[in-house]
C-alpha cells in the first residue's frame, strides 16, 4: 500500500513539475507586460 502512494506521488510529481515551469514562465511573460504597459503609459504622459 505504500508503495502504491510513492508511485502516487512521483508520478503526480512528474505531472505538476511541466505545469509549475509553465506556469512561471507565464508568469514572467505577464510580468514583462505589464511593464511594458506601465513604461507605454509614463511615455504616453510625458510627451
């Protein structure tokens, strides 16, 4: 029985580690927009 719940949870390891990368990626991405957007708007105020 415990070794049913290791292969559980290596295999539901092998299944969030994609997901979480993916995720962060994401998240970087969203972070540089934003930026992006913030620095268009400052330089749409100031010329």
């Amino acid at each position: 029985m415990q070794q049913q719940i290791l292969i559980f949870l290596l295999r539901l390891g092998s299944y969030l580690k994609p997901l979480v990368s993916s995720l962060a990626s994401n998240k970087s991405d969203a972070l540089s927009l934003h930026r992006n957007a913030v620095y268009g708007v400052f330089d749409g105020a100031y010329h």
